[in-house]
C-alpha cells in the first residue's frame, strides 16, 4: 500500500492559481524529474481536443512519463539523484478511502488526481503532463524503472502497459487459458505481449488482416479477422477470456459468443457513445462483462518490475514534439506501430 | 454430477412425432408424475404468444412443476411410487459435454431438452410441460421434494427459486454484503427471501412505493426507489452485489453506480431489447455486468433442500387452469403476489 495521509501530511504544498502553468516546489516528499520520453495516448487527443469536455487550459498532456531524478525532497526515501523514474496516470490520491487501501488508487472515492487536465488534492492547483522538460512528483506516485529497459519503449508502459497487464492479471490469465486480445493497437500489442508472457494461448482478433504477421511477432499463436463471420463461427464458445482494446463503437455479441461458459470481456477501452448490449449474451453460459482502468500503484510498479525481468518493453516510433500534431492524425488513422514516444531533447532545440 | 450418457442410453425412447401431444411411454429410468401444481412463469407467456418466435404447437406451457411420482421404470434408482417430484426448465442434455460435465446442464453445448417447446434429444420428439395432468421424465432430470413444503408455493422454486437462488451462491453471497434486489416480482420476491436467508443486508430496489412493506415482510431491511434520483444517490458505489431481475427496458448505470468497487450487477431479467451500456459504468470502479441462466440439476436439488431446512417457499395465488389467461393479464399488469400456482385438479373439472 502507498504511503497514508497522515505521512502525506508532511508533504504539504502550496496552492498554486488555477490557470497556473508552473510547477510547484519541490516538497519534502517530492522527487524533480528530468524528463526523457513521453508516450502519447489517445487520451491524449480527446483531452487536448476537449472532445470528453471540461477540459482545463493551458493543459499539458502526457502521462507515460520517463526520465530521471535530479532533487529529492529532504524526506525522500525511495528515490536519490540520478535514478530512473516514471510517472503514470495518477499524482495523488486521498490514501485513506477503501479504494486507496485495497491499492486500487485509480477509483479513489475522492477522485484521484490526475497527472494532467487535473487538479491537485487541493482542488485548486492544476496538474500538467509529460510533454514537459520536468516534473514534480510526490515520490510515492512514482515509479521506479528496471536498468535494463530502453527508456522511450519503456514510456508507453506506464499507461498503455498497466492497463493491459491489471485485467490480466485481475482474472489471473496463464497457462491453460485461451485469450483473444480484440483490437492490435497501443493496448492491443501490450495485451499480446503480456498474455503470452503469462503463457496463455494468445489470439488476436482484429479487423485488419494485415496485422497477423505483427500478432505472431509479438507472441501470438493466431489471429481471427472480425469482420469474417466465418473464422469467428470456427472460435465459437472457444475463449476463456477477452480483453477488449477497442475504442469505436462495435456490437458486443459477437466477441461474447466467443467465451465459453463462465468466461469474462473485460474492457478497456471507451467508445464514445453506448453500446447495444442484448442481455442474452451474458445470461446464456453466465458470462461476464466487466471494465479495467489502468492499474494502481503497486500493481504498477509490479507490471514494471516485470517487464525488466522479461524484458518487455512497448513498440515505439520515436518523435519530436514538433511531430505531436502530425502524430495526433496518425493516431487516429491507426498509423503507427504501435505507440509514439516523444523524445523530449526536442524540447531543446524549439 | 448428472448420469452420464452412457448410463442414459439405457433409457432408450421411441420418437414421437413432431406435432405429438401425447407423452411417451414411461422408459427404463424414468417417472411418471401425477402433477399436483403448475407455476406459471412469464416466460409461458413469451411462448405461448410466440413473442420469442419459434413456437411449437400444439404447445404445453409450464416448468414449474410439483407432484407425486405413480409410475417408476425399471431402472429407477432415486424415486420409487408415492414420492413427491419436481421438475424444473429442463427434461435432458447431452451428458458429456464441458458445461454438463460442470453441473451446467442449463449451458448443454449441444441444447439442453427444455420442458416444453423444445425437443428430446432425439431433436424430434417435442416435449410438453407441466399445465397437464400428467408429465413421463427421466429420474436424472426430476427433483425430490421436502416433505414439509407446499405443494402450490413450492412449485415456482422450480424456475423462479434456482434463477435467484443459483447466482446468489455463485457469487459467494452472504454476511458482510449489501446486496440489492432489483425488482420486486415473481423472480424478486424469491431473490429477497434467499439474500436474506443468506445472511446479507438486503435492499429491494424497486420503482413502487406501494412494494415497501412487503419488501419488508420478505426479509429486505429497507426499499430505494429508484425513480427518486436523491434516494438513489444516497447510496451510491455501497453495494457488493445486485440482482437485477427486470425484464422491461432500463439503463444500467444508475445501478451500476451503486456499486462498490469490484461489484457484479447479474440480470436475471431479459429485456425484449438491447440495454443502451457505456463501458464507463464498468471502467470506472472495475465493475462486473454478467448475467445467470437458471441453475443445473444437482443446485436445484440443493435449493430445494435449502428451502425444506429453511422452510422457503415462493408467495402464490392459487388459480384453477381455467383461469389462465386472466392470469397471463393480471401478469402482464404486475398484478399478482408474487406467482401464479395452478392447481391441477381443476383440469377434472374442466
């Protein structure tokens, strides 16, 4: 379990305006990092855009965060200057709630914050992201990374790694269990890579044909291409579990046709609008349809240590920030395999 | 587990032909029962107003059968003439496959038998249900009664009792949950007798004010209303577990809300429609929407057994057949507390 609030107490921040851009001191538990490579999600776009609304600016996204530690806080334990350090989804959390202490800080009764388009626990002072130079990070939000691992393959794994690896390992997936990982894209190629990791049977389901080569590549044994009804009919009552990385709007009966009795979708990705869910396709063979939101804490720092232990790392096509805008329309065209990693040296020479 | 395939070949049967309305002879493992009481379910009214398509005529109605065995086949082990005997949704399955090898039957892979307008396995005699004076089924597919259970308030154990029943126990529930009992109607009422007997702090949530204090008499310690928005805010992301038994049109989120982190929502309902869902609703909080079919043969019999130690029984109106279709509209209404039980000796008087 993170740290309660009665040591984060200790930790005490001033406010900083709501339109602030700056970053605030470094505290007695914060850690300055200096910032080497962001990921950049899709989330990324939807909130720049303000296409989920609310959005705050100025806003600084980015929350696949690496680099490494220039200051510590005089009461920092965990970390020293010069060490390797990523930061994910979440900055703070209220650590008292009963989602804080089943190290589930993501569901926060108090809402998390978040590490960008946010707000502090003080509810005033905004947060900003990793298509920065630094940030300023309360040490028991970040992450310690394995020596072992490239620091912008590593970027990705901080968002789009826990994501896939928490269901995964929330249905405790291994050996014996045939998965289907539906949709090969920055979830999808960290869902394959884990699933196998774990040894469980890995197919891929897809509407891209062209992507089959890549699935074996990164570990599966198989792929089903959605759209032919055929090949879906041969896997009929087949899966134990499928973690579902799509973000368009899809029927859900097919794919839940896929699991045997007893077998879970779990989901996470969000298509915009709601879906048609026939509950048929849940109560024939008692099936389960379930959410994930990326992962918390310790589970996280888990998935990395991981990750340098089987070296794992995420596929990335390494940019410039100047590259962001074109990058965004890649993204939404699924053009790139599978994960842009800002190279924030960039920054230096805009 | 159920006899094996094998060790139902013995109970070879002649087909009948496929408008038959006559029972088939009584084979080697099977029973005759002189049925005493028929539930009626809202299912019978689905297919005998072909409202799910497909509908066999002439068609019998009825699963939710109790009465007295007069006849045993040879080989009949488990009952013998006298004995009171059950028989629920279903008549026979294949045996062997995953899901009956699990005590799944209801899942069969190859189509379990249902009680009527459904085939025997020979997928050409048609079965008939329990509105009769008579039923032939084989012993491995007919239930025992306790002695000390209404006949007429037993016999919607059959359907509505395992429906609610069989979910309950798969999710483990029991003292230290808060569970809600969505609905309060055949299925409902049921779903609040065992939640309570189980131990847990049960809550019906329910769209009639009118409904509390029953809801109080069947075990529940208190009624939201789930049109009243502040009520339904009172208790948000509180509950462990909810039984959704609704089968008109609904949004699953509100209900969704009122879960806890790592909460299940099960419908035993089904609307005629797909439900509108946004994966927010099981994102956030990792939330489960599955669903539950029945139950197979060996937890029915266990379910019974709970009732006869409990002395559970459902809440019925006892109607002769030739009330029936008043019956079907007094339903359709919700105008009955909480089930209809047909007394079969009124087909003497017809």
């Amino acid at each position: 379990m993170i740290k309660t609030k009665a040591y984060a107490a200790q930790n005490a921040k001033t406010p900083l305006a709501p339109w602030s851009f700056d970053r605030r001191n470094v505290g007695d538990m914060d850690v300055l990092i200096d910032i080497e490579y962001c990921g950049v999600c899709h989330s990324d776009i939807h909130q720049a855009r303000d296409e989920w609304g609310g959005a705050m600016f100025p806003m600084v996204p980015g929350h696949e965060i690496i680099g490494r530690v220039i200051e510590v806080g005089k009461k920092v334990k965990k970390f020293k200057v010069g060490d390797r350090a990523g930061v994910g989804c979440m900055v703070d959390s209220c650590r008292e709630c009963s989602a804080c202490r089943a190290d589930l800080e993501q569901f926060c009764e108090k809402g998390a914050s978040l590490t960008y388009n946010s707000l502090e626990l003080d509810k005033v002072t905004p947060t900003q992201g990793g298509y920065a130079d630094k940030i300023v990070v309360d040490e028991a939000f970040t992450l310690k990374i394995p020596d072992n691992l490239d620091a912008a393959a590593t970027a990705p794994l901080l968002c789009a790694g826990i994501t896939t690896y928490s269901p995964l390992r929330h249905w405790k997936i291994g050996k014996g269990h045939k998965v289907g990982i539906i949709g090969l894209g920055g979830l999808g190629h960290m869902g394959v890579k884990f699933a196998s990791a774990f040894g469980a049977e890995t197919i891929v389901i897809t509407t891209s044909p062209d992507k089959a080569e890549d699935a074996k590549r990164l570990g599966a044994s198989g792929t089903i291409i959605s759209r032919d009804a055929d090949d879906m009919a041969k896997h009929i009552g087949s899966f134990d579990f499928l973690l579902n990385t799509v973000a368009a709007q899809y029927d859900p009966a097919p794919y839940l046709n896929l699991l045997k009795h007893d077998g879970t979708m779990a989901v996470v990705g969000v298509p915009n609008k709601p879906l048609n869910l026939h509950l048929f396709s849940v109560i024939m063979g008692r099936k389960t349809l379930a959410g994930s939101l990326i992962g918390g804490i310790a589970e996280t720092q888990e998935m990395l240590d991981f990750c340098g232990k089987h070296n794992i790392t995420s596929d990335v096509e390494i940019i410039p920030i100047q590259h962001i805008n074109e990058a965004y329309e890649r993204m939404i065209r699924g053009d790139v395999r599978y994960r842009f990693s800002i190279d924030m040296q960039s920054l230096k020479t805009a």
